[in-house]
C-alpha cells in the first residue's frame, strides 16, 4: 500500500472511530475494542470512496477548529432562520409558496467544499441540493427551492447560500 494511501486509511479509521464512539457513547473496553476493529475494516473499504486527495488536509487542526465554529455558529444560525421561515410558512393561511428548481453558481472548486457547501444547504430547511454539475470548469447547484424568488442566478445564489460560500471557502480551499 502506497504511503499516501495507508495515510488516507489511517485517517479515515480515526473518523470512523470518532464517529463510532460519539454514537455508541460507551467506554467499555469491550465496545472501544469493537469499535477500533469495526472503524479499520470499514477504512479498508471505503477509503478510497471517502477520501479523493490529501487525507492530511482534513485533519489540519486550525481547518478543525474552523470547521467546528462554522458547523456550531454560521450553520446553527441559518438553520434556525430557516426553521423559523418554513414554520410561519406552514402556519400561513394563504401558503403563498412558488416551488421551483434553480441553478445557482459556485467559485468552490474543492470537491469536499463542494459537499460542504450543497450539504449545508440542504440542511436549511426550505432547501435541498439535488445535484452538483461542472460546466466549463465552473461549478453550478441545482437546488429545490420551497418559495422561488428570482430566476436569476446571481440573485437567486445570494438568497440560498448567503454568507456560507466564503465560510466553506475559508475552511477548504
């Protein structure tokens, strides 16, 4: 196995016994025994589904720490806002909604900024990423909008991204 490779797996086997243990929240010898062995035969497997370039790169502790602010301050915020926006939605007598799929550009190149990006929208609700496509080496979104307010690209960019673009930016390019 190449060097950049076992690194990758490494990687890849410490992400999964985080997430091992944040989900079975055991310290039991037993289950972290379990955990380490099931998080390296799932390395073993996915690795290479997981990680498409520099596996060092997601381990970088100022993009960690970035990484948490924005998932914890920018993310909660917009998630909020848009769980308050569909609520009133709902409780609307009229429901004046014009759902609709839009395009909306992107300048992020990097592929995990990319999944970031159309995750983070997708997890405001109101909003879900159905596709990510590259057309002459830029990146576009196509997004289901719950109430379309412009056709316009641009317009329509700043309403569904807002300010996590250059977040996202920050942290992985």
């Amino acid at each position: 196995m190449k060097e950049k490779n076992y690194l990758t797996c490494v990687f890849t086997a410490v992400f999964c016994f985080i997430l091992w243990e944040l989900l079975a929240a055991s310290v039991v010898p037993r289950d972290i025994v379990l955990g380490i062995i099931v998080s390296i035969i799932v390395a073993l497997f996915s690795t290479r589904f997981f990680v498409h370039n520099e596996g060092g790169k997601m381990w970088n502790p100022v993009r960690l720490l970035l990484m948490g602010g924005y998932a914890f301050g920018k993310m909660a915020v917009e998630i909020v806002k848009a769980n308050v926006d569909v609520a009133l939605r709902v409780f609307d007598t009229d429901m004046r909604l014009h759902p609709g799929i839009v395009r909306i550009p992107t300048e992020l190149k990097d592929e995990y900024a990319l999944s970031v990006l159309a995750n983070s929208i997708t997890l405001t609700p109101g909003t879900i990423t159905m596709e990510v496509e590259e057309e002459n080496g830029k990146n576009y979104f196509y997004v289901h909008w719950i109430d379309v307010q412009t056709r316009d690209e641009n317009e329509a960019a700043d309403a569904i991204k807002g300010s996590m673009e250059p977040d996202v930016r920050r942290i992985w390019e």
